[in-house]
C-alpha cells in the first residue's frame, strides 16, 4: 500500500462542489456579481464625480459634524495625502470596495450575533466555523471566490465580506451577552414588547461593543481588500501589487502609506462615532 | 369600577405558591405536593433549589406590605412571582381578581404597564436618556406620544423633588438621586401597585432613611399599595403597615410592626426582633397594669393627680410623660375612664420587649 493514497486533501472534494456550484447555479451568482458590480460602481463613481478637494471638504465637514474637531483634522490630513501621493482614484476604489464589503459583513453578522446570544447551542455549532474563518491565511478564501466569480472586484469583495463577519458576529455576540440583565428586566417589568426591548434597552446598551465590533470589520476587511489586488481587485491593492511584481519600492511605499491612511481613518471615524456615543451632547431636550 | 375606594379589597393574592428551580422542577414540584418533602430533601433527590416553599399573603388596596428576609430568603424571587416575571411551579396568583398565570403575553405586558410597577434594587435606569426620557419609559414602550408623555414624566418627577434635573444624565445623579427617578419612573406609569425590590439597599443610611420617610409618604399620599423587600428589620418597621419575615422560602410571620415586635412566632424572629428598638413600637395598652393592681401595690397613690396618657401612646411618650412629673408612673386613659396604669417597672418591660402578659408576675 503507498501511503500517498492515504493522503487527506479536502480540496479533492471542495473543488468538484466548487466546480458544480459553477455549472449550475451559474445565473445565480452571475446575478450577484452583477448586483454587486452595479452598488460598487455607482459608490465608486459618486465618490469620484467631484474634484478631490470637494469630496475632501465634505468629508472634513460630515467628520467635523458627526465626531470632533480632532477626527476632522484627521480626516483632512489623511485624505489630502492620499490625493497628494497620486492615488485618489485608487483610494476611493478601495474605499468603495471596503464600503460595500462591511455594509455586507454587517447585515449577515449582526443578526447571527444576535441569535447565537440568545441560542447558547447554536452559539456553540458555529464558534468552531468561526474559528475556522479567522485562522484560515486570507488569501485562502480568494481561490474559491475567483473560482466562481473570476478575476475583479466581485471575488474580491466576497472573501472580504467571508472575513469581515467573524470579528463582527462575535462582538455582536459578546454586546448583547454584556447587556445588564437588571436592564432587561427592566424592559420585561414594564410591559415593553421584544421589539421595544430590543430596539430602546438591548441596541443602545450594546453600541459600544458594538462600535468595536464594526471598528474590527472595518479595519480586517481594508486589509483583505488590499491583499485582494492579487485577484485584480484594483484600488490601493492593485498598486501595492504592481510595486511588489516590478521590484518598485517607490510605487510601493506610497501605496503602503495610503494603506496606512485610510485605515487610521476609518478606525479614528469608528471611534469618533464610539466615544460620541459614551457621552452625549447636544441630545438632552 | 365601584370597588375602588374598598379599603379591604386585596389587589394581590398569592396562595400558597412554590418556586422551584432546576431541570426537574416540575417533577420536584409534583413531588412536594404530594409527599411534602423538605427543601434539603428536594436538593437531595432533584438537585432542585426551593425558591418560594408555600408562600400565601395578601396585598390590599393601600397598603405597604414589607417582605423582610436575609439574602436567600426566597424574598427576591417572591417579588418576581408577583408579576409572573418568574413563573411560579405551583399555586394561584391572583392581582386584581385576576389569575395572572392564564394572561397570554399581551395581556401580561399590559397588566405590568399599568397595574404593576416596579423598582430595581440596581435602579436600572438607561444610561443614554435622559432622567426624564428614562422616567417616561414606561409610557414611551406603551406608546404614548411625546409630549403627553413627557408631560406626565416631569409631573412624577416634581413629585419625588427632581423637577430641575430632567435634562441631566443618570451618571450625573447621585445615588439616591438615581433611586428617586426608578421610583418616578414606576409612578409615571400611574400603577396601582408598585413592587419595590430593595430599592435602598445600596444607599448610605442617611439617605435612606430621607427616601424610606418620602417613599411611605408618597406611596399614601397618591394612595398607591406597595410590596417592599427588604433585608433590613427596621427599614421594613418605618416603612411597612404589615411586614412578612421569609426564612429559606418559607413565609414564617406576617403581622403588623408591633405584633412582630412584641409576639415573635419563633427564635428567627425573636432574634431578629431582640436588636430592634420598642420605644416607638410598643404601645401604652400592652406594657399597662390593670388599675385594681396598681391600687393594691400603692395603697397611698392618688390616680387622679397622674398625668394621662392614650392608650395608643408608644413608650417614647410616656417616657416624656413620667419625666414631666415627680410620680413614677402614668395613668392611660380611654373615653375619659382611667383603664389602667403604666408604672416605671411597665416603661421597662417596654424598652425590653417583654408584653406585660408574659411576665407580669409581681
């Protein structure tokens, strides 16, 4: 008997699903792609239709608004560099890419957060995949996603959204199990319906952990979307992609330091949303 | 709705109800009924916690009932058996003449948002609103537009004296502060009934005593009935027109301040009563010598210079009354008769806390 037989290579069965996902449920995904290309493309293009400057302006202001001073400035500096180093068009791609992606991780997590804090047995049968998820190489995901989506953003964004919604699930999980029980109670003492108890006591208690959750999605899903330029995802992915394959340190580093740029301000805007929600101004009546 | 102002009528009605927890409490329960086993006996044969063993009291309109026992006592989960927060393994629970376990959850939730408020030991007030958002709460769950809502919240508000604070935060109140808005929030929602789950246990005793004065004048004023849990034997004797001992989920006494005071049912209570002050607890009529006795022991004394006391005088007074004059006793007097007499020895078996009928011997 050759050993070699005894090999255990899931891929030997993965990759005929895989295959037979492809032939038929072609339209299907074809649909998907379509629909995701549609939403990225029109978020991509409102992002691109100002000048750089405007977009600037209006992104320093909304910052300014929703956050603080400090979160603004940062916002300015960050994005002005972005501009300045020559890759606004590819900053906004991957910003649009990061966008989309998140929004997608969100709506998929969130409620199975939800329900895992409730279910303790359904929360067990799916922390084993959700280990799974997040200690696989990222990279990994991208070879079934291009398998049956090809090359471009679409594959792109689906391993992003597969490797967003861990992070997100399990401090959606974490938040509402941190809810203090004395509060639901409460809700349950007053006569307030699932729903009211849900939407005024169990959201607004979990916001904070539920802001690191999103800060998490946020800052995993612009890592696996530059990692996606492998796959011709574009954006800042695709620059950093084409420094590595032509041996550029330059195109490279400024690349990198965009990278660099736009994550600090996602996490500051996250986080500017966070401490705004610990103390609040401007609400009382 | 003629009832109404019945002062006898009993808005809460337990029968005996048991609370058991654990996987098995059904069959734990079933076997209580019929063999009557003991709670050690449940933990041993069930692995079931008796919570609530047999418990019956009624809350009538009105009325503050106290329920006093020490951490464990069963106190806590008795509270949340009132408004099927817990649901009981046995026993009929009846609020207003209705059998609150046949409510199907509609009907459950409306009768807790306008029968029965509650106030939380922990105050659970949220802490992203505002006090008056958080007092027009339970308003706001039952849908009652904003300003109408609002309007009723800063009423409750003025009324436990936190007019000027509505636009403020709960973390920036104090303690007691905090409490006075779990309470306006309860009484916002116009309850006939507010069940009070140590509400000011984690307050310091100055303060407690200020909110325990203003909770039992409010709760009369507005005419409310309140079940109050307590661990403390004197904040349920300032606060309670009928107080219930719980010991390991077993209702022992039920009875007013004094009955507690001056007639024990057993050594739980007694020691528990043994630390507690009587001056204001034991009354005239129960430390009193009959007037044929007092004449026989003073022979010499004249009843009529005695200074008078009314029967329902508490040992305080008539401490002062002795002390005005150079006699050493008090003469109590009922529709102008002298019916007995209260001598020094009497004032003494008060501040004990021994009834003149156990031990009037000499």
């Amino acid at each position: 008997m050759n050993p070699e037989s005894f090999q255990l290579s899931p891929g030997k069965y993965l990759a005929p699903t895989v295959d037979w996902l492809n032939t038929n449920f072609h339209p299907f995904f074809d649909g998907l792609a379509r629909l995701i290309e549609s939403v990225l493309g029109g978020i991509e293009t409102a992002l691109l239709f100002l000048p750089p400057y405007a977009v600037i302006l209006a992104a320093v202001a909304l910052a300014a608004a929703v956050t603080s001073v400090r979160v603004a400035l940062i916002t300015l500096i960050s994005l002005s560099f972005c501009w300045l180093v020559g890759f606004w068009t590819a900053s906004m791609q991957t910003l649009a890419l990061v966008t989309v992606a998140v929004i997608i991780s969100v709506f998929i997590a969130f409620p199975l957060g939800v329900l895992a804090s409730r279910h303790r047995r359904f929360e067990s049968a799916i922390r084993p995949v959700l280990d799974i998820m997040q200690t696989v190489p990222p990279w990994v995901y991208l070879i079934p996603a291009v398998m049956i989506f090809s090359l471009g953003r679409v594959p792109a964004i689906i391993a992003t959204i597969v490797y967003g919604i861990p992070p997100m699930l399990r401090l959606t999980t974490l938040a509402f199990n941190q809810v203090p029980k004395d509060l639901l109670e409460l809700g349950q003492a007053t006569g307030a319906s699932p729903k009211s108890i849900l939407l005024k006591i169990e959201i607004p208690s979990a916001m904070p952990t539920l802001l690191v959750g999103l800060n998490q999605c946020i800052l995993l899903s612009l890592a696996m979307v530059v990692l996606a330029g492998l796959v011709g995802a574009g954006g800042l992915g695709a620059e950093v992609t084409r420094g590595l394959t032509r041996m550029e340190m330059g195109l490279g580093l400024r690349a990198g330091l965009a990278i660099v740029a736009i994550a600090i301000l996602l996490d500051r805007l996250t986080r500017g949303a966070l401490q705004r929600g610990r103390n609040p101004v401007g609400t009382a009546a | 709705m003629n009832t109404i102002n019945d002062a006898n009528e009993v808005l809460v009605d337990c029968q005996s109800v048991w609370k058991i927890f654990g996987a098995r409490s059904s069959a734990a329960a079933k076997a209580v009924s019929e063999r009557g086993l003991s709670k050690s006996q449940v933990l041993n044969e069930f692995n079931c916690v008796v919570g609530v063993s047999g418990a019956s009291l009624q809350v009538r309109r009105g009325e503050i009932f106290c329920i006093m026992g020490l951490s464990g006592s069963g106190k806590s989960t008795l509270i949340r058996l009132l408004n099927r927060l817990i649901e009981p393994s046995s026993g009929k629970i009846t609020v207003k003449g209705k059998d609150i376990a046949s409510l199907n959850a509609g009907e459950l939730r409306d009768m807790r948002a306008r029968n029965i408020g509650m106030v939380f030991q922990s105050v659970a007030l949220l802490p992203h609103r505002t006090v008056l958002e958080n007092a027009a709460f339970g308003l706001e769950v039952r849908g009652i537009a904003k300003d109408e809502r609002n309007e009723i919240a800063r009423a409750a508000l003025e009324k436990v004296g936190l007019g000027d604070w509505t636009a403020r935060y709960p973390d920036e109140l104090s303690g007691g502060m905090q409490q006075r808005v779990g309470l306006a929030r309860a009484l916002a929602a116009d309850p006939e009934i507010i069940l009070m789950d140590e509400p000011f246990s984690a307050l310091d005793p100055l303060i407690r005593r200020q909110l325990q004065d203003e909770f039992r004048q409010l709760t009369k004023s507005l005419g409310k009935s309140a079940v109050f849990i307590t661990h403390d034997l004197e904040e349920a004797i300032r606060i309670g027109d009928r107080i219930a001992i719980m010991k390991d989920g077993v209702i022992v006494q039920v009875g007013t301040a004094e009955q507690i005071v001056t007639k024990p049912a057993d050594g739980y209570v007694a020691d528990f009563v043994a630390g507690i002050s009587k001056i204001h607890l034991v009354r005239a009529h129960s430390v009193m010598q009959p007037v044929a006795e007092y004449r026989r022991l003073h022979a010499d004394a004249k009843l009529d210079s005695l200074l008078h006391a009314s029967p329902e005088a508490d040992i305080a007074e008539l401490i002062d009354l002795t002390m005005q004059s150079d006699r050493d006793a008090v003469a109590v007097v009922d529709n102008g008769a002298i019916i007995g007499v209260v001598t020094t020895r009497g004032l003494l078996r008060g501040v004990a806390g021994t009834s003149a009928a156990t031990v009037d011997v000499g």
